[in-house]
C-alpha cells in the first residue's frame, strides 16, 4: 500500500513541534524505538524550517535588491 503523502507543515507548526519533540526527549522518558523515532521526526521538521527559512532568505534578497538600472513603473491598484 503506498505511502499517503501528509502536506509539508507551515514553519510555525513544525517549529512548534520541533520544540515539543526536543521537550519530550530531553524528559528521557521514551524508549529506545521512541526516541528514535522522535529523532527521525526532529531531522524531518528541522529541515523543513531550514528550507522556509531559506526560501524566505531568498524573498528578501530579491525584494532588498537595487538595481541602479531599474526603471520606475506605475502603480496598479488591484481594485
């Protein structure tokens, strides 16, 4: 049976559970297979808020650019 694919969680979600994971563990209170598992989860959520927080990097750099050549254009209001 194929894997369901569960959507990628929003930056603040998985940093929140990410913090939850890290509390749990640091309790000592799971199992070897537990906390392998909630290891296995941390590196999952962790790279997901490194790509959001690059691709955000990314947004910002793009919008901070200046362009000497850059030539003014008009204002269209979307009403």
């Amino acid at each position: 049976m194929p894997k369901k694919e569960t959507p990628e969680p929003s930056f603040e979600q998985a940093l929140s559970e990410l913090e939850t994971l890290v509390d749990t563990l640091e309790q000592g209170d799971l199992s070897l297979e537990e906390s392998l598992k909630s290891f296995e989860r941390g590196v999952a959520l962790t790279r997901t808020c490194q790509q959001a927080l690059k691709e955000a990097e990314q947004k910002i750099q793009i919008l901070t650019e200046q362009q000497v050549d850059a030539e003014p254009e008009p204002f269209q209001s979307d009403d």
